[in-house]
C-alpha cells in the first residue's frame, strides 16, 4: 500500500511539473512575437514619419516655383503685352478734340486719341463724355447705336470717334459747351478738352440728340 500510494503521489509531482514547464514556454512564445511586433511598428512608424515630412517638404517647394513664373509671366503681359487685351492708358494717348462739321447745318466734333507708348494697345467701344457748359454744369451724352469694332493703336497710330449734335440756327440756346470730358474706353481717367472755338453752336438743350460714336481708325 505505501508504494501504491507513494508511487501515486510521484506520478502526481511529474504531472504538476511538466504542467508549468508548459505554461512557462506558453508565455515565452507569446511574449517574442509581441515584443517583435511592436519593435517592427516602431520602425515603420519612424519610417512613415520621415516619409512623410519629407513629401510635405517636397510638395511646398514645388508649389512655390510655378507660383513664381506665373507671377512673372503676368507681371511681364501687364507691362509688355500688345494689342488683344491690353487697353490704352489715358496716360498712353495724346488727345485733342477738333472741329470737323461737313457744313453749317451739321454739327460734328471729332476727338482724336494718337498713342504714345511704346507697345500696341487696344481703344474699343465707345468713349465716356461729358459736356461742360459755360456755367459750370455738366452733361453726359449719349451712345449712338453702332456696332463698335476692334480698335488697336500701334506706337504713332491715331483713333477717333465723333460727336454729332443740331445746330442751333435761331442764336437763342443757352447750351455753350466749353469743354468735353474724355474717358477713353476702358477707362477710369478722364482728360478736359477745350471745346473747339470754331465749333458750330450747338442748339440745345443736351438731350439724345446729342451722341457720341464708337472709336474706329482715323483716315
């Protein structure tokens, strides 16, 4: 009976042995590939960082050089460009208004706009014009009904446009344009032109009777 039992209770120790010699090895085989995956994401994450604030980098430097040529690229057609989509500057012209009746019974004024600055602009559409009357009033006049054509005025080039209006005959109107305000088209800048001296009277009063025309080449 005593081996029985003492046999038993050996049987029982060898059991509980190999028992934790399993667990131990359990836990070693779970804890390594832990501990590799997390070293294996700490240099992935290292990695993406770098990456990544590396393409941030590349990306503003390469935002920056197209932004700078189109910069200059505007710079220079606002400066140099010539003709389609460049307006002249009333700074650019040189204007003067003449008289430019074909008779005594009809009134013309011609504006006339030469320009002056070194690269090709464009004077299309119609005008701004005010009169000035003699008493410090003034007047705007109205658009004729032409169609307008495209206009461009190399360096020395002179464009005109006209303003027709009725000739007073009875030597009573009290309209007495002295000057004409210019706004060439496109234009915010306005010039003051003398009303030409040898101008027919005009019959007033300043009504859409008075018109100007669109800009066109002068002959």
């Amino acid at each position: 009976m005593k081996f029985t039992r003492t046999a038993a209770l050996a049987a029982v120790g060898l059991a509980a042995g190999l028992s934790l010699t399993a667990c131990n090895n359990g836990d070693d085989s779970a804890q390594a590939p832990s501990a590799q995956g997390s070293s294996s994401a700490s240099s992935s994450g290292g990695g993406s960082s770098s990456g990544s604030a590396s393409g941030s980098g590349g990306s503003q430097t390469g935002k920056a050089k197209p932004g700078s040529v189109t910069g200059t690229s505007s710079s220079s057609g606002g400066g140099n460009g010539g003709g389609k989509g460049k307006f002249c500057r009333t700074s650019d012209l040189t204007i003067e208004a003449v008289d430019s009746s074909p008779d005594k019974t009809t009134g013309d004024v011609t504006v006339q706009m030469t320009n002056k600055g070194a690269s090709t602009c464009s004077v299309t559409g119609f005008a701004g014009v005010d009169l000035k009357d003699a008493d410090g009033t003034s007047a705007p006049v109205a658009r004729g009904h032409e169609q307008p054509r495209i206009t461009d005025l190399k360096n020395g080039d002179t464009a005109t446009f006209s303003i027709s209006y009725p000739v007073d005959k009875s030597g009573k109107s009290l309209s007495k344009p002295t000057n004409i305000v210019v706004t060439p088209p496109n234009e915010t800048h306005s010039v003051s032109l003398k009303w030409p001296a040898e101008a027919l009277p005009l019959a007033g009063p300043y009504n859409d009777r008075i018109q100007v025309h669109p800009v066109g080449i002068a002959n």
